[in-house]
C-alpha cells in the first residue's frame, strides 16, 4: 500500500513539477540564509560567511536534482527529454525527416490496409452475444462440400439438432418495397423461424420472427416483417408506433413485427439486410418463382446454427454425421439420388460460425495471403531503407555522439536516445498511413467485391485490432530501423572522432560492409517485388488479350426484373419484341438483343444434348437462351445457317444453333445444318445454325461445345432476360434513356440496372486484377523507396568525404574521375544485389504459378525487364551525388575540415 501511495505521489509531481521546484528553491535559499546568519553571528565577513555556508551545505545543484530524482518518476522524465530531443533533431533535418516519415507510411499504411480487409473479411466477430458458439453447418460428398441447402433437406435438419440451440436457414434477395414513387429494390433477407433465436439479438421495438411466423400463409394476421433501425427513420421517419403497420412487397401485403438495432447485420458479413421475412414468403417476394415448390432441385439456403452451452464443435459435428442418412432419408423423395449420395459418403459438418458465413473468405483467402507477402516485404524494404538511411546519418553525427559520451553519456543512454528517435519516425508514419489506411482498404474491396453494388459491402473500419496491428507493427519498425544504427554508431571508439574531425575517413570506415549489405539486400527484395509484378503483369496482358470470341467493347448490359408484372407467355414474348425495337431507335444504339445468360457473368446453364439416332451418347453442354440479332450484337461470327427470327416460336418447332465446338463433336463428318438434336427429355431440336465458339463460364478455360435457343421457346413463367446493346459513343444519355422507356412501356417493373460489358470482363477476373494492380503498385513502391535509399546513402557518404574529394581534385583528379568513383559504389551494390534479387526471384515466383495464365514463372523477357528498370532506377539514384561530388572546389573542401 506505501509503494502505491509513493507511486502516486510521484505520478502527480510529474504534473506539479514547477510548483515544486519553487518551493524547493525556497526551502534551500532558506538553510542557505539561515546558515549565513549563524557565520555572520560568528565575526565572519559577508563574503566568508557567504562561502562557509554554501561549502557547509553543498552542491545546490545536485541537491536539486537528487531531490528531483526522489519526488518523480526519472524514466517517464528521461524519456520525456528524449522525445524533445528527438523532435528537435527532426526539426534540424526536415528533408530527411519527411522522406523517412512518408516512405515508412507507404510499408505501415499499405499493411493496415491490408489487415483491416482481412478483419474484416476473415477476423471480426458477428456483433451477437456469445459470438463463438455459432457454427456454419455445411454437407460434403467425396466431390466436393457444398454450402447451399434445398428447403427439404434443411427441414429435416431442423427437426434433428440435439446438439443445437438453434438451426437457422436464410437466404439474401432483393426485395420490391412499394415506395412513394413506385417499386424500389430494397436488400432484404429471407429466414426460417430459429433465425433470430440463433443469433441472440433482441429486436429495438416489437418482436423477432418466430417459427411460428414461419409457416405456410404466415402466422395469424398474415406474413410478418422484421425491418431494421435505420429502414424504420428513413421509411418510417423514426415513428413509434411501426409495429403493426402494413408494408407492401412484390404487391403483397406484410405486417412489420419489430425493428432490429443498427448493430445488427445478420449472419453474413457482406449484405445488410434491410427487411427480414420468413422462408415461406418466397413464393409471393420471388414470384413468378417458387424456389420451396422446387424441393430438392433448388439449393438456395445457407444455414447456420447455435451450439448448446457446454457443447464443443467436435461433438456438434459427431452429432451431424450421425443424424446425416436419417436427414437425407427424410429430406429426398428420389430413391436413386439418396443411393448416390450415399456411395459418396453424404455427411454434414459444422465450421466455427463465429464470423458469419462469408463466400469470399475460401475465394480470396490465397490472393489476400500473396498480398499480405507483398505487405511485409514493402515494410521490410521500407526497413532496410530507413535503417541504411539511419546508420548513414548515425556516421555523420558521431562527433556529436563522442562528445555526449566525453560528457558522461553511457552507451546504453546513447542507443536508448537513438531508438526513440527512430521511434518517433515509426509513429509518425504509422500516423500518416492509418490517416491513408481507410481509402486504401475502400480500394482495395472495390477490387475484391468488383464494384457492383448488388454484391454488398464489407466492412473495414478501424477497430480495437487494426490499432494493436498498427501499434505493434510500429514498435517492430521502429526496432528494425533503430537498433543497428544505434548499436553500429555507438559500437566503437568515437573519442578518435574528435581528433580526426567529423569528416575524417578513417581506415576503419573504409572497411564498413554493413551498409553495403543492406542495401543490396534492399535491391535484391526490389527486384523480386519488380519480377512478381512483371508476371502478373504479362499474364493479365494475356488474359485480356485471350479471344473471347466477341467483342465486349461498346456493349452494355439491362437487367430487367419481369417477374412482378402481368404479361406472360406470348404476350410476354411480344413485349421483348417492341422494347428490342424500341431500344434499337434510341440514339447511339447501333444493335439490340436479349440473353439469359451474359457470357463470364459467372451464371451459367448446361443440359444433355445426344444426336436423334439410336445408341447417340449423350454430351453435357453449356446453353444459353438468346433473341434475334444477339450474334450481330456481340459480334459473333455466323460459320453456317441462320440467325434466330421473331417467328421461331413453339408452334413452329424447336429450333437451336450450334456452336463450332458443339458441332463437330456432334457431328464429326458431317453438316450440322438441318440436323435433330435431342435434349435430356429427349425433345427433338433442329440446328439451323453454327456460330464461332466464345468464352462462357471463364474466361481462363477453353471455349465448350455450346448451344443456343430462342428465348420464345424456353420454359417458365414470366422469364426475364437482359437487354445487351451496342453503343456508339457515351453510354450515360443512353442509361437515362433506356430507364424512361423501361417506365413508359412497363411502369411496373423496377428500373432497369445498367453495367458495361467490360465490367463483367473485368469481374470475371477479379482475383488476377487485384493480384496484378497491387503488384505493379508495390513495385512501384518497391523502386521508389530503393531510389530514395540509394541516393540518401551515397549523398550521406560522399558528403563525409568532401576533404577526400576535395584533396583529390587538388592533387589533379578530373571531374568525370570523381564520377565514376562516386557513382561506382552504389553500381557494385545495385549489382549484387540484383544478382542476388534474381536468384531469389527465380525461387520465389513458383508462389505466383497459380495465378499466372500463359506465363512461365521463368519467362526471360520479364526478368531481363525488372533487371533494367531497377538499374535505370540505382543509376539516376546514384548518379545526382556523383555530379554533386565532381562540382566540390578543393579549397573550399579543405577549409570546410
């Protein structure tokens, strides 16, 4: 309890330290005064009594400062002074002060960028109490695991989780909210009846939905709602009394129950969800649709799950395998479809929930570690940069090191003031680059969600973790950039410095290799970030140059929503005509169509095709449903027959065109044209046509035999298709335009979304995009840092040989003499380390061999490249001291030492 108490006293004298010490001097002057009284009373004389009593006394000065040391805190008052110390050093060296603190926020502000994405996308919790006993409830065969459910098999899983609290389905859509101005697409969710029970979270106002919500026609007023806080203020205006009011959606009316605080997101990360209805209202929000009518055939739920308290997720997981064939049993009518299952060894399986379920997290999770690599090696170099810079400077300064320690410094006190200096450059930079952090993260997820905003938004603010990141990436930073210096400028007999003068070369200085070493090792980790980046490059290249076998450029894509509206079947089938015709008037308009599928969207549609003979072998293709003039739209060749025409309708026959892949696999020795096709309900098509191939699902893979039918003659009620235009010129007045038709023809549609084709091409590489963006902007990176230590370090040593240089050019060295040493000591450093970067290259870029496409990892123009680019990069560096160096007048140099 003393110690406390002392510690205290010692902590509030740190903030009265001025006070103190005028009453310190009070109290000494008072002894001091006291003691000359007594020794005048003696006989002395003014001045004798003056000096007996302050010899009787002592040192005030040391008086003082013992009492100092005694009232406060000495290691919070030292390091105070340090960091005074430290700023004024900065304030003396401005140039040298800004370069270190932007080059270590371009390494500290890209890893807080790149942290804060995988927070947000791999580490923060769902905000739910009890966030870690939730699990995500999976199934797997010896093909693959699968995160969709159908409603059937869910069901039966819902019944049977004795090792559950809870097991919850949802399913993110889009819904049609009735607003003032007419239909407005609103994010929602729908979810089964445990979905709020899972998540633990209690409603703002009202009530959560419960399963008794969750049944055929609703509960008993009908389908109920869940909105959340900030739908209510912005819908609602915030008004008290919400709970029971009507909410139309797809023309259908629902009761809100209860509204959801803002920090409720739901179960996925990605989406917010505004509404919350229940499973059963899927057939009136996703009209003409029916994905719970589609039993087993539809698989559109992700399903998560609360363990019991006590319950450990080995255990949750044994309690699934053991309910899996029960499940299935219940869950599928056909016989054969659960044998197969079965012979593939059918399970559940439960992941740790705590984080949501999350899709993105198995896609990006390798690039985001490739990136994390590029992170710590631009840090690292940043590093290497400020401490070849440091060590540099740290030479420059040692005559004022040697006469710190003349004075009484310790070495310990020297490398301690050392390292808060380099401590004060780290959290500057780590200031400076979590300031850039936020907007290069915002980047960075519009790369990884491919900026469309129908595919939600992550979420990567600061928080509690993304600062202990950046805290401790600055106290590592701050000992890679600080300690080697310091050990290194206080490591020898710096008195001799004294003698010699501060811009002696001694002969030891001339055998200083360290500095060399580091920065050939900076030049080396340049040049590997350079050759990765060269790679990606190139293979980016050859992807966008890779034949898709249209051309994407001037075609614009509609998506339109027909599913809420009245028309159907032929009348349907009509309107796709007039809008076709009325888009192809509107100015700029070159060509207009219709598809079901738009090519590299990810959307994809395949069916059995066998020939129309006995014994035909049937061939799994990749369909599309597309209008009249689709092929003229996107420029897809015509190798043989026809285009589809308005008047291929079913009464006329079923009619398909064939792909040049499709066509010869079909046919190998014979013409396609006006041969019968059969598909997998043995339905017969004629082929009036063959088209060149085109890339379908990826735009990585080979082009798959395919065909084509006319949207007439697809299945279903109410299908909606997407309008692809061809443009000349601006697409915006086209946007606006297209809009007001959509309203004019069909007004009770929701307006139509817009993207460029060349969106979708760059969506469909999303991963090799990102990849190859940040690696071309870390090398960047990477070079300029490496100029900028290249050129610190040279100019540092040659201004500690002006004397040298000086003497030199006095004795009859010219000009392009002094060049050429100068500039030869950092041509032998850029060498080797190049060499050595090379080396390493070639051993590292096997980690790229995944996301390369037609490059070798080898690929010799690429490296000759990277090795050019950084030694036009050392060269400049180094040749700006060099020149300086040949302009030093010898007399001047001499009287300089």
């Amino acid at each position: 309890m003393d110690r406390l108490r002392i510690l205290l006293s010692r902590c509030v004298a740190l903030f009265r330290r001025q006070k103190l010490d005028e009453e310190l001097d009070e109290e000494l002057q008072s002894h001091i005064a006291f003691a000359f009284e007594e020794n005048l009373a003696r006989g002395l004389s003014e001045d004798e009594a003056r000096r007996a009593a302050l010899v009787k006394f002592g040192g005030v000065t040391q008086t003082r400062e013992k009492y100092r040391v005694r009232r406060g805190v000495p290691f919070l008052e030292q390091m105070a002074r340090d960091v005074r110390f430290g700023l004024r050093q900065l304030r003396r060296s401005p140039g040298f002060a800004v370069t270190a603190i932007l080059t270590l926020a371009l390494g500290l502000g890209a890893n807080t960028a790149v942290f804060s994405l995988i927070n947000g996308l791999m580490l923060r919790p769902l905000p739910v109490p009890h966030a870690d006993e939730l699990a995500v409830v999976h199934f797997s065969d010896d093909d693959s695991p699968f995160n969709s459910f159908c409603a059937p098999l869910f069901r039966a899983l819902e019944k049977r989780h004795d090792a559950f609290q809870a097991v919850a389905a949802y399913s993110n859509r889009k819904f049609e909210v009735r607003g003032s101005s007419g239909n407005v697409e609103v994010p929602g969710e729908l979810v089964s009846g445990e979905f709020f029970q899972a998540l633990q979270t209690p409603p703002l106002l009202g009530r959560a939905l419960t399963p008794q919500d969750d049944q055929p026609g609703g509960g008993a007023t009908g389908f109920g709602v869940v909105i959340s806080e900030g739908f209510w203020r912005s819908w609602f205006n915030g008004a008290p009394d919400v709970v029971g009011r009507r909410l139309t959606i797809a023309n259908a009316a629902f009761t809100v129950v209860g509204v959801m605080p803002k920090r409720f997101i739901g179960a996925d990360p990605l989406h917010r969800p505004e509404i919350y209805a229940t499973l059963w209202a899927d057939p009136v929000i996703d009209a003409p649709y029916n994905n719970i009518a589609g039993g087993y055939h539809a698989w559109w739920l992700e399903v998560i799950a609360r363990r019991n308290p006590g319950i450990a997720l080995e255990q949750a997981n044994a309690a699934l395998r053991a309910a899996s064939n029960p499940v299935l049993d219940e869950a599928i009518p056909d016989p054969k479809w659960i044998r197969d299952e079965r012979a593939r060894h059918f399970q559940f399986y439960a992941e740790p929930g705590s984080k949501g379920y999350l899709y993105l997290r198995r896609q990006f999770r390798k690039p985001l570690l490739a990136v994390s690599t590029l992170c710590v090696a631009i840090l690292l170099l940043t590093c290497l940069n400020l401490a070849s810079l440091l060590m540099a400077r740290s030479a420059a300064r040692e005559r004022e090191l040697a006469t710190r320690l003349a004075l009484g410094a310790t070495r310990r006190r020297l490398i301690r003031q050392l390292l808060v200096e380099s401590l004060l450059i780290a959290v500057m930079g780590t200031l400076a680059g979590m300031a850039a952090a936020p907007m290069v993260s915002r980047s960075l997820v519009a790369f990884v969600l491919g900026n469309d905003e129908r595919n939600g938004t992550l979420d990567t603010s600061l928080d509690l973790r993304v600062f202990l990141f950046a805290a401790l990436t600055a106290v590592v930073a701050a000992l890679l950039i600080g300690l080697v210096p310091a050990l290194r400028a206080t490591s020898q007999n710096l008195s001799e410095q004294i003698k010699n003068g501060s811009l002696a070369r001694t002969p030891r200085e001339q055998r200083r290799w360290l500095p060399r070493v580091l920065m050939g090792l900076e030049v080396a980790l340049a040049l590997m970030l350079v050759v990765g980046a060269g790679l990606l490059g190139t293979s980016l290249t050859r992807l966008y140059r890779t034949g898709l076998g249209f051309d994407p450029k001037g075609v614009v894509n509609l998506n339109l929503e027909m599913g809420k509206q009245s028309r159907d079947g032929e009348a349907l089938f009509r309107w796709y005509r007039d809008f076709s015709d009325a888009l192809s008037h509107l100015p700029g308009v070159k060509s207009a169509s219709f598809v079901s599928n738009i090519p590299l969207s990810g959307s994809t549609w395949t069916f059995g095709i066998h020939k129309a003979s006995i014994g035909a072998d049937e061939q799994m293709m990749y369909m599309n449903a597309v209008a009249p003039g689709y092929f003229q739209t996107m420029r897809i060749p015509m190798v043989n027959g026809r285009d589809f025409q308005w008047s291929d309708m079913p009464a006329t026959g079923q009619k398909m065109i064939l792909n040049r892949s499709a066509a010869k696999l079909l046919f190998p020795e014979q013409e396609a044209i006006g041969k019968i096709v059969n598909d997998w309900k043995n339905r017969p098509y004629q082929v009036i046509g063959v088209v060149a191939d085109t890339r379908y699902a990826s735009i990585q893979k080979e082009e798959p035999a395919g065909g084509y039918v006319p949207i007439a003659q697809v299945e279903g009620n109410k299908p909606s298709y997407t309008a692809v235009v061809r443009l000349e010129g601006s697409a915006t007045p086209f946007a606006s335009a297209a809009r007001a038709l959509a309203a004019r023809m069909a007004p009770e549609i929701p307006p139509p979304t817009m993207t460029r084709m060349s969106t979708v091409l760059d969506a469909s590489i999303g991963e090799e995009r990102m990849m190859a963006l940040l690696a071309a902007f870390f090398a960047g990176c990477a070079l300029l840092v490496t100029a900028i230590g290249l050129y610190g370090t040279l100019a540092y040593a040659t201004a500690r040989r002006t004397s040298e240089i000086g003497i030199r050019m006095a004795l009859g060295a010219r000009r392009a003499q002094v060049v050429a040493m100068v500039f030869r000591e950092n041509a032998w450093v850029a060498l080797g380390g190049s060499l050595a970067g090379l080396v390493a290259a070639l051993l590292a870029s096997r980690m790229l061999a995944s996301f390369l496409y037609g490059t070798s990892v080898r690929d010799p123009w690429v490296m000759a490249a990277s090795v050019a680019a950084l030694t036009v990069i050392a060269s400049a560096a180094s040749l700006v001291p060099a020149v300086r160096a040949a302009r030093i007048e010898p007399m001047t140099a001499l009287r300089a030492e």
